[in-house]
C-alpha cells in the first residue's frame, strides 16, 4: 500500500508527470477507439458510451486526473472532494477495475483463438499486448482512492450503470467484438465483475463527509 501511495504521489501531485499520466490516457482512448470503428456503424450512436467500453473507462479516469490540475503543488490530501468528484471518481475507478479485469477473462476464456507465443506478430497484438495494457487499468484505478471519496449514491449509480451496461452487451448483443460465441459463461462474469469493481471502490475509497466535503 505504501508502495502505491507513493507512485500516487508522484504521477498525481508532479505537473510533468501528470500531464504525461492525462497524455498516455488520451492516446490509449484513440488506440481502443480505433478497435470499434469498424463495427460502430452498426450500433446506434446514443449507445457508443456503453459499446466502447474500454475507451470509456480510459475517458473516465482522464477527466478525473484534469481534476487534480488546480491542485498541483499542493499535497493530493488536499485535492478537493465533493459529491461531484465522489461520483466521477467512483465511475472512473469501477469501470478501470472491471474493463481490466474483463479483458483478461474475456480473452482467456477464448484462449484459443487469441493466445499464441509473443513473437508471433497476431497473438502479440491480440491477446500480450490488449492484457497487459488493460491490466494496467487496475493499476490506475489504485491511485483514484488517494484524491477522492465515494458516498453510496456514488456506488449505488455505479453498479446501476454497469449493469445497464451488460444488458446492452448481452441482451441487445451490442457486446465488443470477440472472436467467439461469448455463450453463458463470458456474461456472467461480466455481471459479477460489475458487482466486484463497485465492492472494490466500496473497500478502497474513504466516505465522503455527510456534510459534501468541499463545495
């Protein structure tokens, strides 16, 4: 913990490396973009937000990091906190955590069709590098708790919203492109990595004061 309160630190209260951190975020939101564009045509536009799952996770965390630009020089205790960061926060740090976690699970649970030693050029892109760099999501998401609050408003909208998401993916079949029958087993979890990405806000946040904390 100690270990990541200081990389929070450093990429948070540092004005180079933030601007690098909100960068690199701005680029991966390009790069996921691209994924979809061929099939966002197919899905209607007021849907893109919850079909571009991943890049929306990326979008999440970026406006959460500009947020920290009025504070720079000054301890990350004292960013400000208030209901409306509480609530951008907790999104950010749920939709990080899940479409991280998602990604693995989803690529391994079509192994076959991804997997493959990281000198082959497809299974470098396809399967190495799209886990590694969701992983890294997860690793982001650990240094949301260090600016930010949560309430359970906050947690109760986020769950609400993810699931919303997974009936898109899964009943109206708006799910980002596999190259398998997702079946029963890659919903599910999904649903369940809903539940377990609000639980982890739930655990890693502090709760924001009953006052609102800083208007």
């Amino acid at each position: 913990m100690a270990t990541l309160e200081r990389y929070a630190r450093r990429y948070l209260e540092d004005g180079p490396n933030l601007a690098w951190l909100v960068a690199v975020n701005a680029l991966a939101i390009l790069i996921g973009v691209e994924f979809y564009v061929g099939t966002l045509p197919e899905v209607p536009i007021y849907l893109w937000p919850l079909y571009a799952d991943s890049p929306a996770a990326l979008f999440l965390v970026t406006l959460s990091l500009v947020t920290l630009l009025p504070n720079l020089g000054r301890p990350l205790a004292e960013a400000p906190r208030n209901r409306y960061l509480a609530y951008l926060h907790t999104f950010a740090f749920a939709w990080l955590v899940k479409y991280g976690v998602w990604t693995f699970v989803a690529l391994n649970l079509g192994f076959g069709a991804y997997f493959g030693p990281p000198w082959n050029a497809d299974a470098f892109w396809s399967y190495w590098f799209i886990v590694v760099t969701h992983l890294a999501f997860v690793a982001e998401a650990g240094l949301l708790p260090y600016v930010g609050a949560t309430t359970r408003g906050a947690l109760a909208t986020a769950l609400g919203a993810l699931l919303v998401n997974d009936a898109v993916d899964y009943l109206l079949g708006y799910h980002p492109p596999l190259r398998y029958d997702p079946g029963l087993a890659l919903p599910a979890a999904t649903v369940a990595l809903s539940v377990v990405a609000v639980a982890a806000a739930a655990s890693a946040f502090d709760r924001l004061p009953a006052d609102g904390g800083s208007p």
